[in-house]
C-alpha cells in the first residue's frame, strides 16, 4: 500500500538526523579522445540534419518542380564544415584502430571535405554552371543549347549534318576552359590545405581504393578487349549506320549507341508492373515496405521524368520518385533506381555515417545488378515477351555499348593519373589525344581534342563506376549459381539480396566480394557474359585492384602503384561479416585465372606518358552522370553542389 504524504515525510526526515547525507560522487572528467569523441558526434548529428533538409528539397524538385534553393540551407551553419572540424575529425581518426569506427570516420571526414571543397569554389562552380547552361552555337544559321547537342546528334541521320552540329560546338565548349582551369589550380592548392599529400591522394581515399592497382587492372582490360572491341564496333556500324567503323567520328557515337526499335515492347504503363512483379518473386513487396514511398503520379507538369531514389533518412525514409516514360532505356532507368531504394531500405545499420556516407560503389552495383535484367536474355523474354532476332539484335547493341563504357571508364583512370603525377611541363591535350585514340581506337580531331577539359571528371570518378560494374557481375553470377538463371523467382535469393544490403556502406566493395567466396572484385564474369553475347572471346588474368603490386604483371603501360591511407585496406572485424545465409546450393568456385600474358606474346600501347608532349598541364575535371547508360551523361537542371555523385549518398547530383 502506498503511504500518505505525511508519513513518507517523516521517514524522510528520521533517515537525514539518524544517517550521514551521502553525496553523489561526481563523475571524473572526461579524457581529451572522450572530448574529442563527443564533439565528432555533434559534427556527425549536424551534418545529417543539413543533409536531410537538403534531400527533401531535391525530393521536391524532383517530384514536384519546386525551386530548391540548396544555398539557404547553409544559412548558420557557414562554420560547420570548416578547416578546423575537418581536423577535429582526422585526429580522432588517427586515434582509432577499430576497423569500422576507422570507416565511418573516414566516410564522416571525406563528406566534410567534400563539402568544404564546395563552399571553397562556389564561385567559380556557379559560374561554370551558368555559363554551360547559356551555352549556344550556329548551325545553319539556327541558334542551338549545347545542352540538346547529344539529343541532336542521336536523331540525326546525316553523317555530314552529325560532324557540322558537333564542329559547330566546339568555339562554344571552348569557353569555358578558363573557368575550368581556374577551378583546377584551386582545387590543386585547397587538397593541399586539407592536408593532403596529393590530388590522387584524397581521390584515393574518396573512392576507398588504391589508385594505382586499380590502374593496373584498367590497364589489362584494355589490353584483353582491345581485339574483341575492334571487331564488335565494325559489326555494330555496319548494321546500324552502314559504313565501316575506320570512317566514324566521335559524332557519330551517340547515334550509333541511340535506344534500340524495340521500345514498343517496354510501354510506359507496364514499367513499374515489371519491376514490381521481379521483385515479388523473390518475396519483396516493395510498396507495401511503411519505410517506402512511392511516388508514380504523371499529371504532375513540371515532375522530372527521371526515376530517383532518395534516401531521406537511411533506413526510415526512402522515396522513389517516378514518372513513368515508353522505352527499354526507360525500363533500365528504373530497375537502376529499384537497387538503389532496395540497398537504401533493407539496410540495418544504424550509424549514419555507414547507412548513408561513404563511397558509393557498393549502392551503384546493385542498382547496377537490377538495371542489367534488361540485358538478360531469359528476362527479356519472360518479362518483355522479347526473342528471336529482336532480342538479339537488342543484345548485341546493348552489349557493345557496355563494353564501350569500360574501355572508356578504364581509359579515364589512367588518363586522371597520367595527368596528376605529370611534372610541369606535360601538355594535357596530347595526353588526352593519346588516351581517346587508344580507348575508342579512332583517330582524335582537333575539335575532339578540344574537348580535353569539358570532358574531364572529378577526383577520379571513373573508379567508381568501373568496380560497380564488376561488382554488379559478380552479384549476378552468384545468384545464377545458387538460385538458377531466373534467380529473381527465388524467395532464398531475397533473403540472400536482403542480408547484403542490411550492411548498408559498412562494407566495402572489396569485401562484398569477399563475403560472397569472391576473391575481390574482378572483370572476369561481366567480361565473359559480354564476349559471349557478342560473339568474341575475351580472356584476362582475373585480378581485383586490392592485388598486392608484387603480384601484378610488369609493363610499360601500368602507372606507378600507390596505397593511400584509407580503410578499403583494413580488414572488417568479423561481426560485419554479411548476416546472409544462402541455401545449401554450391556457391561460385572462380575459375582459374590463365597465366599471365608475357610482353613477348602480347606487346603493349605505348604509355599514355609516353606520347604527351611536353607544355604546361592544364587538369580539370567535370563531373559524370550518376547513371552510365549514355555515351556521354546528359545535362540535368537539378541543384548542383559537387561532384557527380548520387544524391542521399552524402553529395547532389552535378551533371
């Protein structure tokens, strides 16, 4: 029974007179790392309040048209991203030897560097992005938006009208080179101020990776895709444009790689249906999920028709935005988004930092992994009611485009480090020169030269989209393996999807890989599934950009191994290992990797170095497209910020 007010008084009271008051014993101060600590987690808190509010002004650009003024959201946080907080989250870092504390700070320091990287060349940013966005050019007589030139170029029929629209560009583009080497030189002096040894440095450890192996497994893939390559784009040119591949020009690539005449079998009304209806065989009612919002509205005027997911906040709100448009570039648009919301919603971890930072190659593989279906046969079929000779001519165009962009991605890499560790002195337009022509295997003009600045990315972006894309192979053998070639009619397969996902970025790519009895990320599968669509064999030694350098075959074309700090290198502790628990079906066993193939029997290109000439070096890069389905990434209006990174990955998308 509970005793009356008075009662308890009185006991209160006896117990003081009769006793000694005890007092509690204040806590002892907090240690210096405890300060520190403490004050890295404010950090970390602000900067996910700002990244949300910033997100759901995208979402609303997005799927509404709603200015966004991304700028306001700035407004009082001007020293949260500061030279002094940056510094504040490095020496933690440098204190921590706890492999996943290690990631999140790196992932925590990298997006604050990021962003001061941003505010820093604002200016010059903004000032690019009005000038690119004013840009016109003549042609006959017809003002033309540069921003439309690879639209035109894919329309038009006329080899004569493709070169004069893309001649007429280049006075255009070429206004911009001052700006864009101003921010260059900028961008050069604040890595440095940053404390960073190098350009590649900070590059590395932005894209978790080291630089310099990866180099060496670019530098192999082109090698072994060299001859497969030639043979494929004469097939291609002769069937879609009929003339011989020697007599194409860079004009011509978007038409030749243009959306395939099989969009009647992808109509806008069955898109989401397809994507839905994948995903229900393996057990995953996406729109049923409460932590995901779907937003399918067409009478939405000024909606981008663009699929985008969004993770507001990583697991508890993730948005995909979608305006449902005819067509398979359409379809593979939207599967892309469906990996992205999937990773986004399934994941489990609870630090923001490993849900919703870090490098994004392990989010981009597996939307990589549901945007390839469009490219599987048996999908194609079930899905799309798409066989004979219409799926296969679809095939073989999409496989060739494919192979294209990893000769490209490849060629990007060693042509960013080429340049970055150039002394003074190296002309940056024959390097570029030397790079088109030994990636494209065409002759470079002088108004594609001119392009060497425009066409350039940021911090060696390439990386990225290069592992995703190996990754995403990898990904797609092993269902096929465990769960048979239509692996997304296979509950097990969700469950072993979902368990790779629940890590969120606490993984890195490399340790996807590992987790799935891969040995790192290789080329070898994707590889393999294209040469065999295409009907050319490509072999390689199977090598991931973790191989140790003593490892790696000698040649004159591979760049200088480096190892920047960063925790790609650091083992995961045992309890990241994915939750996933695949059926008892028998997993991948790699194939062996042939023997390396000696100089002797295949010589190399000549380094990329060693056909620049010597003048000053002129390095800035421009940001790609998040999504790697067109030749060149299109312009988009929405908000800039940085670097071409996905939005609700810690950067807005710049294209």
């Amino acid at each position: 029974m509970r005793p009356r007010l008075p009662a308890l008084l009185l006991t209160l009271s006896l117990s003081t007179l009769g006793g000694c008051v005890t007092t509690p014993k204040a806590p002892p101060p907090l240690t210096e790392e405890q300060q520190l600590a403490a004050e890295v987690a404010r950090l970390a808190s602000d900067a996910a309040d700002l990244l949300k509010a910033q997100d759901l002004l995208v979402w609303s650009y997005w799927s509404e048209g709603a200015r966004a003024d991304v700028a306001s959201t700035y407004v009082g946080r001007e020293t949260l991203f500061s030279l002094d907080n940056i510094r504040k989250i490095d020496r933690l870092r440098q204190r921590t030897t706890e492999p996943r504390e290690l990631r999140a700070l790196t992932a925590l320091q990298s997006h604050f560097a990021g962003e001061y990287l941003s505010q820093q060349l604002a200016e010059v940013n903004d000032a690019i992005a009005n000038l690119e966005a004013s840009l016109t050019f003549q042609v006959d007589g017809r003002e033309v938006r540069w921003s439309e030139l690879e639209r035109l170029l894919a329309n038009e029929r006329s080899a004569p009208r493709r070169k004069a629209l893309y001649t007429a560009a280049t006075p255009a583009l070429e206004r911009l080179n001052p700006l864009i080497q101003r921010r260059e030189q900028r961008t050069e002096e604040l890595v440095r101020e940053l404390g960073y040894p190098s350009y590649e440095a900070f590059g590395g450890e932005l894209r978790q990776a080291d630089l310099g192996r990866l180099a060496l497994l670019a530098e192999e893939v082109l090698q072994a895709t060299e001859a497969p390559y030639k043979d494929v784009m004469e097939r291609l040119a002769q069937r879609e444009l009929g003339m011989p591949f020697t007599n194409l020009t860079r004009a011509d690539l978007p038409r030749l790689f243009r959306p395939r005449e099989v969009d009647g079998f992808f109509p806008k009304t069955e898109l989401l249906l397809r994507a839905h209806g994948t995903l229900s065989g393996m057990g995953i009612d996406l729109g049923g999920m409460k932590n995901v919002r779907i937003d399918a509205r067409e009478g939405v005027k000024r909606k981008n028709p663009r699929p985008l997911s969004l993770g507001i906040e990583v697991p508890g709100d993730v948005r995909l935005s979608v305006r449902p448009v005819d067509g398979a570039l359409e379809q593979s648009r939207l599967l892309h988004e469906f990996g992205h919301t999937l990773h986004y919603a399934y994941t489990k971890e609870p630090r923001f930092e490993l849900a919703k930072l870090g490098n994004p190659t392990v989010t981009e593989a597996y939307a990589a992994l549901f945007e390839d279906l469009t490219e599987d046969p048996v999908w194609l079929e079930e899905h799309a009611g798409l066989t004979g000779k219409d799926r296969a001519t679809y095939l073989a165009a999409t496989s060739a485009h494919k192979l294209f962009l990893i000769r490209r991605a490849a060629g990007r890499l060693l042509y960013q480090l080429a340049l970055h560790r150039q002394e003074e002195g190296v002309d940056a337009r024959e390097l570029y020169k030397a790079m088109l022509e030994r990636v494209d295997e065409m002759p470079a003009t002088k108004d594609d030269v001119a392009r060497y600045l425009v066409e350039q990315e940021d911090f060696f972006q390439s990386a990225d989209h290069f592992r995703a894309w190996f990754l995403a192979g990898q990904l797609q053998g092993q269902l096929k393996a465990r769960f048979g070639p239509s692996w997304w009619h296979e509950p097990d397969a969700g469950k072993f999807l979902q368990g790779l996902w629940a890590h969120g970025n606490a993984l890195s790519a490399r340790e996807v890989a590992d987790s799935m009895g891969e040995n790192g990320i290789a080329p070898d599968v994707l590889l393999l599934r294209l040469g065999t669509t295409l009907g050319v064999p490509i072999k390689l030694d199977a090598r991931d950009e973790s191989v140790a350098p003593s490892e790696a075959p000698a040649g004159p074309t591979a760049p200088e191994p480096t190892a920047p700090a960063t925790p790609e290198n650091t083992p995961a502790a045992p309890e990241q290992a994915p939750a996933a628990e695949p059926p008892p079906a028998t997993p991948v066993t790699p194939a062996p990797a042939p023997p390396p193939t000696s100089a002797a029997t295949c010589p190399a290109k000549k380094p990329l170095q060693a056909r620049a000439s010597k003048s000053k070096a002129s390095k800035v890069r421009k940001a790609e497209s998040r999504q790697a389905r067109a030749s060149k990434p299109g312009k988009a209006s929405a908000p800039r910020k940085k670097d071409g990174l996905r939005p609700g990955h810690g950067h807005k998308t710049r294209r």
